[in-house]
C-alpha cells in the first residue's frame, strides 16, 4: 500500500519501464537513504534491465565484478523472488523498488517452528528434523523507498 512507501511511479507495463523510470526512483528517495539503497527486482526482470540505455545510448547495466554486485547507475541489483516475474505483467501491479533497508524494521512474525520426523519420506531424505523462521518486514521510513509498478488499466507484455 501507497501508505508504506514514500513515492509509487507507475507505467504501462513491466516491459514498458524505461530508464527514466529507474532513474526517477532515485529521485524520489531522500538523500539520506541513497546511501546503501539497492534496487529490488525479481531475477526475470533481469534481462530487460540489461537492455535500458540512457539518452545517449549508453547502458544503464553494470555487469557484476569480483567485489561488486551487478549495478543499475551505481545501485546494487537484489533479485527478490517475491516480486513478479518479468511474464506476470498485469494492471496495478508493484514490480519494482528502490529502497534502503535501513530504513525498515525486521522481527519475527512467527515463533521459530520445530517440526520432527514423523513423515516416513523424511526418513529416505535423512532429515530428523526441520525448523522454521518467518519473518516479518515493515517499513519503518517511508521516504526510505519508492516503488515501480503498473497502470491501474495496464497492458501486457
């Protein structure tokens, strides 16, 4: 919800997003949260970040290096599996963001859970046991983030 975050820019749709869309969510960040912001897509979205060119030509992608992570205009690139694929373009869909974690809050949305092996196909993959942690993330500044995300009518791919 708009309320969570400081800024949502929209588009069309996922394959629509331009370099100015990307870079328009700098923009909306404050200054102090562009230190240590990255940029969050799901690892499909990949590909066409990889194609975005400046109004010169030249790419926006930086490819990773041994010390650094692939960047988007000196941002760090966090592919986050729970955004949209890159194929699941849809109206009114949030499929983007800029943001700087340090700008939210972290904790337990449930107890850590403790299952045993009472499931005999555990046995063939010689677990005795599984313990589960949930967490829960909740935007503590919302002018730490600004989200990319479709039309309320938006088209495909």
């Amino acid at each position: 919800d708009h309320q969570y975050v400081g800024t949502i820019l929209t588009t069309s749709s996922f394959a629509a997003a331009t370099f100015e869309d990307f870079i328009a969510l700098q923009d909306a960040l404050e200054d102090e949260a562009l230190d240590g912001a990255a940029y969050h897509i799901n690892r499909t979205m990949m590909n066409h970040v990889k194609t975005l060119k400046d109004s010169q030509g030249r790419f926006l992608y930086q490819e990773p290096s041994m010390t650094e992570p692939a960047q988007l205009w000196n941002f760090p690139i966090r592919k986050i599996r729970a955004l949209p694929k890159y194929s699941a373009s849809a109206a009114n869909t949030k499929f983007a963001f800029l943001g700087n974690m340090q700008y939210a809050h972290l904790g337990d949305a449930v107890a850590i859970q403790i299952g045993f092996n009472e499931n005999p196909l555990w046995a063939n993959l010689k677990v005795l046991g599984r313990a589960y942690e949930r967490v829960a993330i909740k935007v503590g500044i919302p002018e730490g983030f600004a989200v990319l995300k479709t039309n309320a009518e938006s088209s495909t791919i």
